[in-house]
C-alpha cells in the first residue's frame, strides 16, 4: 500500500467516529440507539478511564486500547478518535477555504513547561481536594461535548422549528417543532471562551493547542516518544524544499536537523503525501537512530513583534467576545422562551441543603469524582432537567451537571443519563430500581402557597405526583390543600416544577447527599359493597 494513502484512511476514520460523536450532544429527540453511545465514547480516553476507575471493568477500558495503539503507531488517537482534534482540523480547514490560499505551518520549539504544567495541574488539582475541575476543564471530549451542547444544539433545534413551520404549510407533518431550552448566560461563558481560543489555535498555529495545553495530548506523546511506527526524514533523499513542514500543523518537523519529534506529531500523515522525493516516511522505529526523535533546540521560531501582535489579537478577540456575552440580557432569552407557567410572588426562600444529583449516581460524591462534565447526559436527558451547575455542587464541581426543576422535571419512566454515561458518574440503573430510588426529598411552605395565602383552588403539584407523595387534603371553604409524605418521594421534582408561585416554589425537593430507597405507596383497597339483586 501506498503511503500517501494513509492519510485517505485516517479522514476516512476520523468522520467515521465525528460524524456520530457530534449527533449524540445534537440529538433531541431520542433518535440515536444506546448501543451507538456506548460505541461512540467507547475509545474516548478521560470518559473511559474515570469509568474503568468506577466499575473495574475491561468492558469499560477503552482507554487502553488507546494506549495500546499509541504505543505501536503514535497519537492517531488525537487525528482520528478525539472530537476535539478532528474539530481542530475542520476550522484549520474551512479558513483555508474562506482565504484561498493554505497557511503555511512552521516548524516550533516545544513548550515544554506548558506542556507538562498542564498534564500536571489536574493531577495537583485531584491530590489537594479540588476535585475533578482540573480534569474536565481540560478533557478534549468534555470540551468538545460543552460546546456543542451549548452552541450547536440550540441552532439544530433552532432550524429544526423552521423547516417544520415550512412543512407544516404544505400539509407536511414530519417533524415538529420543539421547545428551545438555552443555557444560562454564565454557563455559556466558559465554552465560549474555550470556543475561542481553540478556533484561533486552529487557523493560526494549527494543533498547537493539542501540543500545549491538552493533557491528554501530552500524555499519549510521552507514549509515542517509543512507539514502534514513528516518520523519519531519509536525509540521503532530503532536499530540504519545506513542503513537508509547511504542511505539518503540529510544527513538528526540523528541516535543519532532519528530524521529526515524535512526541508531539499527531499522525495526520499530510506531509508523506507532500514530498515528491519519498523522502518522509512512516516505518518501524530503529532504536540506533532514536537520537533523532529528541527535539532540538533551534533559532527558527517567530519574531517577538509577531509573538506579541498574535497575543494582543488573541486577547482583544477573547475579551471582546466575553464583553458580547456579557452584554446579553435576560430579556434576550425570555422573548426567544416561551413562558407558559404563571408567576405568583411568594416570600419564603426555601432551604435546600444539598443539590440533587441523577439517579443512578449513588450520591453527590460519587458524582462529584467521577463525572467530567461533558454534558451527553444533558444533551440526551428528555425532559431537559439536567443542566450545567454554578455553585450547586461548590466552586470544584463547577459546570457538572444536576437536576435544575425551575427548567423541568425528571421523567418517571426514564433512564436515559445511566444507560448512556460515559465515565462511570451515572450507573446503569433498571427501570423499576430508578422508581423507588430516592434522590431527593419533598418539603412544603405553608405560607408560600397560594391556597393558603391567596385562598385560591390549585392542586398542580399533587396531579404531577407519580408517586402520591402529595396529595390534597380538606382546607376550608371547600378548598384543598397539599399534604406530603416525604417517605414515598423519590425527588423527581415534578410537584416543584408545576408550582406556580415565583421566585420561591411553596413545594420543593431538597437533594439526598446519599441516594436512599423510597417507601412504597401504601394503596387503601375498597371496600366491598354488597349489592342486591335487581327485581326485575
């Protein structure tokens, strides 16, 4: 086989596991099997290992197939697996199609100390009780999944409403349209940011920030330093034309020394099929020439004018865009949301001591240690009652997801997060185990509800009850008012979505920091009426 055909391969692999890995955080309406979820984030390296750490299963090791295939042919792992990478590539891509002209890439000195400062940061992080912030803040799938949900979701939904108003006017009732649920503003900020910085990495230095900033990049790099295939230069055919490096967005390649640094090339193979002399080539690696991975220290890097003008644009691009979000208003999102609950005032806060984790993920710790935030649960969850946290979990569990019932509730008959996680933070838990676990508890404030306050008939909590948890009782003028058992509640939160008193709910679920199992309803068996026999 030719080797310029490898990279043909590698593209052809690479939307091979893009393509899906994107529609699963797309995907609204339940379209995808589960099957493909698990498939998909499979060889995903941060989700993989965090879920191996949990169930202690090879079922679950696809991290170290990864490791496995790095160590015998490089980082094709972040070319062809990562989302994030392939992401990369794709805007490098499309600005060369905007200017018309390739960028020419250049070989770099390697960063060393970011490089190895970021690889160690989440380590400290995890060591010194922070948690795991240091590790999905820099995951390249949790990045990946952050902006996607973020971003592309709303603007798939977002088309999906227009063609469905276009068909609805042709008698076409194929699709419908759906409610848009946008991410709060701060929540928004962050992936923003990281939106940034990689889009302009990627036109301009091209996997830079794979070679920088990513841990898992430097990581497997360390394990490619001895893989068994690596790209060398034949210097007998060498004609130092440059074509090679100019193609090479890792900047890896050193035309004055003829030497590739293995640690940091990511496989993409562009530059094989830009050599006319077949003088780069991919082959075994020979230990007598390994002196020639090591990088060398050369005076071929970018002028300071150039370094500080790239730095000034960068944060001039970055602080302009978080002054954008800033900007934003409330009232932006209300006018594109529709509001379709009443607000009453209401005065009593209400005292939630801990925030309610999904059910399948035993409790706040363990959800806390072991998700990433990458957000699939969001993307998929039904109901949208999973959305990304501020400060419910504290500063170190920033951006992980919980149960928000101000945007929904979580659906009775549903296991959606726990069959698709990916990291082992929501376990796989049956549908008749999720209905009876307990997540949370239901609390009343007397004097928030309007029955009580307002001497007006509502029952909205009690018949969103799946479990009879509230009900309604004799209160006086004929009216009823709602009387918990907070024994039977399994905190699906649908009683406090339904409430319809703002800012303070009269009914709310306050979180379990361990997962407890619900009583079952007591069911009153009728009494038999003996009936007579008809006389006729």
């Amino acid at each position: 086989m030719k080797q310029s055909r490898l990279k043909i391969i590698r593209v052809g692999f690479a939307l091979l596991i893009f393509l899906p890995t994107t529609f699963i955080f797309l995907d609204f309406r339940d379209l995808v099997p589960v099957k493909i979820y698990r498939s998909v984030t499979f060889l995903q390296f941060v989700p993989s290992l965090m879920k191996y750490l949990t169930t202690f299963s090879l079922i679950s090791a696809g991290f170290i197939v990864v490791i496995i295939v790095t160590s015998l042919v490089g980082r094709v792992y972040c070319s062809a697996v990562c989302p994030l990478g392939i992401f990369q590539d794709l805007i490098a891509r499309l600005g060369r199609k905007i200017r018309k002209k390739p960028y020419r890439y250049k070989f770099r000195k390697p960063n060393s100390i970011w490089r190895y400062g970021f690889l160690a940061l989440p380590i400290l992080i995890c060591l010194f009780g922070g948690g795991l912030i240091g590790v999905y803040f820099l995951d390249p799938y949790s990045i990946f999944g952050r902006i996607i949900l973020n971003f592309g979701q709303p603007v798939y939904q977002g088309v999906n409403n227009l063609l469905a108003k276009i068909m609805e006017s042709m008698n076409i009732y194929l699709l419908y349209p759906e409610d848009i649920i946008m991410p709060g503003i701060v929540v928004c900020i962050l992936p923003a940011l990281m939106l940034i910085i990689i889009v302009w990495f990627s036109l301009r230095k091209g996997r830079l920030y794979c070679n920088s900033i990513c841990p898992v990049g430097t990581l497997l790099g360390l394990i490619s330093r001895v893989s068994v295939f690596q790209i060398r230069i034949r210097e007998d055919r060498c004609t130092k034309c440059a074509k090679c490096a100019a193609v090479c967005k890792a900047g890896c390649i050193d035309l004055k020394h003829q030497t590739v640094d293995s640690s940091r090339c990511v496989a993409c193979f562009n530059c094989i099929g830009q050599c006319s002399e077949d003088a780069i080539q991919y082959q075994p690696n020979k230990l007598l020439k390994s002196s020639q991975n090591q990088p060398v220290q050369t005076n071929n890097s970018e002028s300071k004018n150039d370094k500080i003008m790239g730095r000034r644009n960068a944060l001039t691009r970055i602080a302009a865009a978080g002054l954008t979000l800033a900007g934003l208003s409330d009232k932006l999102f209300s006018s594109i949301l529709p509001d379709s609950k009443k607000k009453i005032p209401s005065k009593i806060k209400p005292a939630k001591n801990f925030p309610v984790s999904p059910p399948g993920s035993l409790g706040i710790r363990h959800f806390t240690s072991h998700c990433t935030a990458c957000h699939l649960c969001v993307s998929a969850c039904p109901t949208g009652v999973l959305q990304p946290s501020l400060n419910e979990y504290g500063l170190t569990g920033i951006m992980q997801p919980h149960m928000d019932y101000s945007t929904k509730y979580c659906n009775f008959d549903c296991t959606k997060c726990s069959e698709i996680c990916p990291s082992g933070a929501i376990l796989s838990i049956s549908l008749e185990n999720k209905k009876s676990t307990q997540i949370g508890q239901v609390h009343f404030i007397r004097d928030n509800c309007i029955v009580y306050s307002e001497n007006t008939a509502c029952g909205s909590c009690s018949e969103h009850c799946p479990t009879q948890a509230v009900t309604m009782v004799p209160f006086k003028d004929n009216l009823t008012i709602p009387e918990i058992n907070p024994e039977i509640c399994v905190g699906c939160g649908a009683c406090e979505y339904a409430c319809p008193v703002q800012p303070y709910k009269a009914i709310y679920v306050d979180g379990n920091e361990i997962h407890q199992v619900a009583k079952q309803p007591q069911i009153q068996e009728l009494e038999e009426i003996e009936m007579e026999d008809f006389p006729f």
